[in-house]
C-alpha cells in the first residue's frame, strides 16, 4: 500500500501561470456554519481560498456570513433563511447552481449541525451538484447510512468522516472500524463509487478504482476542533481547480499533515491551534515556488 508522501503529490498543485485570472482557478461553493459553529464555515472558506481557489461562495445565514465576512473579506456570500436553532434552512442546490453555472465544486457539513433541513440540503445537494461534492462532518451524519445516497451524485463525490462519522455511515462499531480501516475504506469507495478519505491518528485515502494510500503526516496537535474544517476546504480547493476527487484528497492531506507538523515544530502540539496550521501551509506554498 502506497505510504503517502508530501513530495510525491506537490506538484499537482495548480500553476500559477502570468495569464492566469481569478477564473482559472475555479469557484467552490461551501455550504457550512450554523449559530453555533460560525468558526467552522470561517476555517474551511480561509482554507480553500489560500489553497488557490479563485471564487469562494459562502452560503449560510446571514449571521454566519456576517462572521465570516469580518474575517475573511475575500469570501462571497450567498445568505440563506435561518431556522429555529440556527441552522440553514430553505436552502435550494437547483436556483443557486442556475444562478452560478460556473461553480467547479462544492463543500458541504462544516458546522452545519442535524435537523430536518440540513438533512434536505444535503440530499438535494447530491442529487443535483453538477460538480465534485466534498461531504464533511455533519454532512455525514446527516446522510446516516450510506447505501445508494452517494451512488446518486453526478460526480465522483469525497466524504472525509473520521471513525465514528464512519461507524455510523456503515452501521458498525468504531473498534470494527479500527480493526481493518484500509479495507473498509477501500471496500466503501469502491461498492459505492466515492473517494474516502478515512481520518484518525493516520489517514487512509481510498478511490473507487482502487488506489489506495496511507498517510501519516500530521501529529496530536490536530487533535481538536476546526482541524477537520481546515481539510475539507483544502480539499474542496483543490476539486474547484480542476483536480480528481481521488488527486484532491491525497494533496489536501498531504498538504494538511505536513503543514501541521511545522506548525507542531514551531509553536508545540499543545499550544497550537488549527488556524496557525494555515502560516505553516503558505510558507509550502512560498518555498514550492520559489524552488520552481
């Protein structure tokens, strides 16, 4: 099985060519946040936008896109109804697909919590995203099980659950998952035609042809909130430029792994935080091109 390297996916990193516009690199439509997870939808939009993505959409409510907005100005918002705890409501994949027919990939489930709307949104985002679909986090749950849902999507879809997001997706315990993660990561991506990218203290990255590889880049410095958000919008970065879903997931781990283990060297897995990841991540970036 392939040990998954930084070296060895670098250079699918998009050129950055002198003509290059704003609509070379794509445009990622995040669905993300909620009252209570505004930081979420904050982390995945900064992350996709240093990754390279030329348009970030932002559709939330207004109180998340508020939040966002104060951060990360170069986001663009789409203010969705707010529900009775917060949540996004009303949400419509069809109108906002029509309106920006350019979108190249979307992201969904950073801190967008369970309910019955959440729950609509995200199948109605698998069922009519035209582009590759990135599923994170409450996404996951909203899904539940796993079995024809993603077979419906138009194109090959990534969803990053960590163990228990897994467990619950295939109706097995966590110690079963921990038992045989390879195998079951590259059972699930293949029965069901989507990209898994399987998170604990390493990372198993399967497609549905597959390719299989293992990454254990990163450290327990990643252990806390927000880290899964900052790769989801990696990931998603990179599908809106114009990478497979399978490429996407094996740069945006890399890429998440090896950044944090710079952020651990210069700040300690203790004191770190998932958002100083992100000065580790553009240092990468600077010393790629400079090298190029």
């Amino acid at each position: 099985m392939e040990e998954l390297r930084l070296e060895n996916v670098i250079d699918l990193i998009p050129e950055r060519r002198a003509d290059s516009h704003k609509g070379t690199f794509g445009s990622l439509l995040c669905v993300c946040g909620s009252g209570s997870y505004r930081g979420a939808a904050a982390l995945a939009c900064e992350a996709a936008l240093r990754c390279g993505t030329g348009i970030v959409r932002l559709a939330s409510t207004e109180k998340v896109c508020a939040a966002v907005a104060a951060r990360i100005p170069e986001v663009t918002f789409l203010p969705q109804e707010e529900g009775k705890n917060g949540e996004i409501c009303g949400f419509s994949a069809g109108q906002i697909f029509e309106s920006f027919p350019g979108i190249t990939a979307a992201l969904c489930g950073c801190g967008i919590t369970v309910s019955s709307s959440t729950r609509s949104m995200v199948f109605d985002l698998i069922k009519n995203a035209p582009c590759t679909l990135v599923l994170d986090a409450d996404a996951l749950n909203c899904i539940k099980s796993i079995p024809d849902v993603l077979r419906g999507a138009k194109k090959t879809p990534v969803i990053t659950p960590h163990w228990g997001e897994f467990a619950r997706l295939c109706g097995i315990t966590v110690e079963e998952v921990a038992r045989e993660p390879e195998r079951l990561a590259a059972d699930t991506a293949r029965e069901n035609g989507c990209v898994v990218a399987l998170k604990s203290h390493f990372t198993v990255i399967a497609s549905p042809d597959g390719g299989v590889c293992v990454s254990r880049l990163g450290n327990a410095g990643l252990a806390r909130g927000g880290s899964g958000d900052l790769l989801a919008g990696m990931i998603a970065s990179f599908a809106a430029e114009g990478l497979s879903a399978y490429d996407s997931a094996r740069l945006g781990c890399a890429l998440h792994g090896a950044a944090a283990d710079r952020c651990a060297g210069r700040l300690g897995m203790t004191g770190m935080l998932p958002h100083d990841v992100i000065a580790d991540l553009i240092e990468i970036f600077k010393e790629r091109e400079i090298q190029k």
